[in-house]
C-alpha cells in the first residue's frame, strides 16, 4: 500500500508540476456509452416522494466501496480514469524523450521515483527551506515566506487564488482564511473531536523531531494553540457556503487600513500581483480577526508553524520516514487508510 501510495503521489506530482507544458497524444480507447445511465433508478419510489432515492436509487443500495478507498461515485471514477492516462502519458515521456517537454517530465517521473536515491537524501532536500526560516528575523521576512507559498512547501495565514468575479464577467483576485492545518474549525474547538486534536498536537511533535527541530513537544503545544485562536475567529464550512457572505470587494489601501499589522501591497507583490489594485476578500471578519493574531504572535511561534507545515507538506516526497509519519496521521487519522 505503501509503495502504491508513493507512485500515486508521484505521478499525480509530476503531471500537475508539468503536466501542462506536454500536448498530450489522443489516447486509443473503445468507445465509452454516453448519457443518463437509466438503470441507476429506483423506479419502485414516486420522484415526489424522495427524488435522491428515485434517482440514483438502485445505484446507491448496490454500490460497495472497494476496500483500498473510502469513497466510490462519478468523481472519484472519473478521478481514476484521469490518473491512468496520465500514467500512460508520463511512463511514455520517461520512455521515449523524443522531444525536451517529454524528456523534462521523463526525467522528474524518474527522480520522483528514485526510491534508493530518495531514503539516501533523507532530509536534505528540506534543508535550504529549513535554513530560510530559521534565517527569518523579523515579521516582515516572515511575510516573503508566507508569499511564498503557492509556489513553494511554506504555507500562509491567508489563501490567495485567483477566481471568477461573481458579480462580474472578469477574473478576480479572492483573499481568504488559512492558517489551520486540521480540516475543519470544529475540530480545534469541538470537544467532539479531543482525539483527533490530541492526535494532531502528536503528529506536530513527531514532524518537528524528524527535523530535529528544537522542543517539538514544547513546540507543538503553542502550534496547536495558535491554530485554535485561528479557528476559533475562522469561518465554518457552512458560512462559507454563502455566496453573498464571502463577496466583499475592496482595494488594497482599504484592506491596509481595516487589517494594518501586515503590509498587503508587500504580500502581494511578493506573490506577484504586483499590478493588483482591488480583490475580494471571501471570509473578510476572518481575514481581519487572522491579521491581528499574527500581529500579536511572537515570531518563534509563528517560525515553529512555518517549519512544521514545510515538512507536512513535503513528506509525501521525502523517504519513507517521512512518508510513514505523515500517512499515519493525514491517512490513518484523517481519512481512515489502514493499509
């Protein structure tokens, strides 16, 4: 499972980091029926009474879900189905290097997959980032890391992504809550999930001795406590469900003066918005309430959250240590992966 686990990972890696640079060649496939598949309904139920079970009814009552995954339906097929091809694609690139695109993706699958060479490295791919955050001195070289982040392992207090303007027919830039490296608010703040937040302070601890990052027990304490400050101004899932709730349009000088402990024309030059004069802010009271927590932060806090999720979010790449310790809580914990 393991082993499956990584090539799944890798090949996803490989295609989503240069997947769009390779005209990718038609697949030869049989042909594939088209449509409503009719047969899904459970005609028995009046469409009136409970439509989700005349719909999709006999569908529902038959489908089992196999035992390696956790859920089955459309999206995950489809999902299935791209990820094959994409294998195909990538193994025919590592295969052919009939042209510098293809031999680009060949040669990053190959490294990807490089098991011997990868547990040989251990650590050492992390340790120019490592560096560059305990090289961090003040909060304003903090805020070049978290602007780093959608192109790099650091992660941010905000999210930034580029999206259809909903009230308007032109792309936008949104800016929303971030922070947590749980899934949900309500697992920092709801004694429903005491486990699984005692399991996330322990994933913490383990990540940062990996590392061997000073105090990880010490350490993943205040993580965790600056996390639960966070969720507990952020925005549940519901909330953010409202379309109109998370439309707030606003320029740059605005959001400076209504969140003024970070300078938001320096974040969002340094992610290359350079030109950026007005965005959206989505969760916008979470967004304010984040910018005053990081202001009242102490930087060895914030440097500790930095360093943890750096590693978090290169583990899946790392050796197996790393990929171990990683799965056990993301997979195991989170997800309910036993294999």
């Amino acid at each position: 499972m393991e082993r499956r686990t990584r090539l799944h990972i890798r090949s996803a890696a490989v295609a989503i980091l240069l997947g769009a640079a390779l005209a990718a060649p038609a697949l030869s496939q049989s042909a594939q029926p088209s449509g409503i598949d009719l047969s899904a309904r459970d005609t028995r139920v009046r469409p009136g009474d409970d439509f989700f079970r005349y719909a999709p009814g006999n569908w529902y009552t038959q489908a089992q879900i196999p035992p390696d995954q956790t859920e089955i339906g459309a999206y995950p097929d489809v999902t299935a189905k791209v990820r094959e091809q994409l294998r195909v694609i990538i193994e025919d690139s590592a295969r052919l290097h009939d042209d510098p695109e293809r031999a680009r993706i060949g040669d990053l699958f190959g490294s990807f997959m490089d098991e011997p060479t990868i547990e040989s490295l251990d650590a050492a791919p992390l340790r120019a980032d490592l560096n560059r955050i305990a090289r961090v001195a003040n909060k304003e070289e903090f805020l070049t890391l978290m602007a780093a982040a959608p192109g790099s392992f650091f992660s941010s207090l905000f999210w930034l992504r580029i999206e259809s303007d909903a009230k308007s027919p032109t792309n936008v830039l949104y800016v929303g809550q971030g922070g947590l490296g749980s899934n949900d608010p309500e697992y920092y703040v709801s004694p429903a999930f005491s486990s699984q937040k005692a399991a996330y302070r322990d994933y913490i601890a383990r990540t940062l001795r990996l590392v061997g990052y000073a105090a990880p027990e010490a350490n993943s304490e205040k993580i965790v406590e600056l996390e639960t400050d966070i969720a507990k101004v952020s925005w549940s899932q519901t909330q953010r469900r409202d379309i109109a709730a998370t439309y707030n349009p606003t320029t740059v000088a605005a959001l400076q003066a209504l969140a003024p402990g970070i300078s938001w024309r320096k974040y969002l030059d340094t992610v290359g918005a350079r030109d950026t004069r007005s965005l959206v802010l989505a969760e916008k009271s979470a967004v304010v309430a984040i910018e005053e927590i990081y202001a009242n932060s102490t930087l060895s806090v914030l440097k500790a959250w930095q360093t943890f999720h750096t590693v978090d979010n290169a583990s899946r790449f790392l050796s197996r240590r790393f990929v171990n310790n990683h799965f056990a809580f993301r997979g195991t914990v989170q997800k309910g992966w036993t294999g």
